[in-house]
C-alpha cells in the first residue's frame, strides 16, 4: 500500500463525505489510481482528522495523548471495516474486537449546570490513544448496532473502496462524493451516449 494521497495538500483529504463519521473512518483509506492509499501515516494525521471530522477541537490534543495514535487508529479503523463488511454482506459478525476496545475507554454521564438549566454530559478521560478514539468507536458501534443497513452501501465505481450512509430523500445516492467518482461517471455517461 502507498501511504500519503497525492492531493493531499490543504484539509480536503481525506474527504469527509460519508455522512457519518464510522464510515468517514474506514474511508482514511482510499484507492488512487487503483491503488489503496492510506491518508494517515502518523500520528498528526489521525490528530487533524479527528479535528476535521468534528471529534475534537484544535489544541485539545496534548502530544503526550498522540503517542501511539496511528497504530491505534489503524486497528480500530480495521476492526469497524471488518464488521461493517459483515453485516452489510449478511455474514457473522463478531463484536469482540470492537468490545474490546470499547472496553478500554470507560466514561460516565454527568449532571452539568448551565444558565440555561442542567445537561447531561459524558466525561471521558482522554489520556491514552484508545480513549481518544473512544467517540470514534462508539458512534461505529451505534452504527452497527442499527437495525436498518440498506441505506449504508458501497460507491457504485467498481473501482472506489469509499463507503456511505444514504441520507438524501430518494435514498438513490450513488456515489462516495460527485467530486470524486459522481462526476467521473457523469462524464463517461456523456461521452458514451454521445458516440451511441
Ligand atoms: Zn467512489
């Protein structure tokens, strides 16, 4: 695998177009030109994507919190691709890797006073990669523990890897992003009904 998209200039990539942030995850890896490239290869990776997809602000990660992160993330990224493959294919799905690691990030609900009145919150602490992820791996098994997965597919391209969560009204989205593979078939369409 080659690591470092070639565009990966700016915060564009890796896109976060899945419409939801487990499927966002799996697709940090992504095929160019046929071959997969993975968007993270260290740990300042994984810290900018976590801020781009929302799960922290900017600065919230100490560099004592990274160490280890890419490693981490990895595994997790792997252990939802796995189980999201399952259940979408229908096959067995084994819940323990991902138990395991939710294990590892325990946190509790808290009461907290606002002018407005009381919210419950959830504190985490956020002391090692696996907590830092934890939000990550909670919204995946949220995902997955979903009783409805036929809005959650695969790009149409048969070359593209990029999943998604169909949340457009006629639930006919095709494509992981028109900007990416949307457009490409647009083209190619055109061009084939225009020799047709
Ligand atoms: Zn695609």
């Amino acid at each position: 695998m080659t690591t470092g998209a070639p565009d990966q200039q700016g915060t564009s990539w890796p896109p976060v177009a899945a419409d939801h942030p487990a499927l966002d995850l799996l697709n940090t890896i992504a095929q160019i030109d046929g071959n997969p490239v993975d968007s993270w290869i260290c740990d300042e990776d994984v810290v900018r994507w976590l801020i781009r997809a929302g799960w922290y602000q900017a600065g919230a990660i100490a560099p004592a919190q990274m160490r280890g992160l890419l490693r981490v993330a990895r595994a997790l990224r792997e252990i939802v691709r796995t189980l999201v493959s399952a259940r979408k294919n229908g096959g067995k799905v084994d819940p323990e890797p991902l138990n395991d690691f939710l294990a590892k990030a325990p946190s509790h609900s808290e009461l907290v006073c606002e002018e407005a009145g009381l919210r419950l919150a959830r504190r985490r602490a956020i002391k090692t990669p696996e907590q830092l992820l934890a939000p990550v791996a909670e919204s995946a098994a949220e995902l997955l523990a979903g009783d409805d997965f036929t809005l959650i597919r695969k790009c149409e391209d048969g070359t593209c890897t990029m999943w998604f969560y169909d949340r457009t009204k006629s639930h006919r989205r095709r494509w992981c992003s028109m900007a990416l593979c949307g457009n490409r078939h647009k083209v190619a369409a055109f061009r084939q009904r225009r020799q047709g």
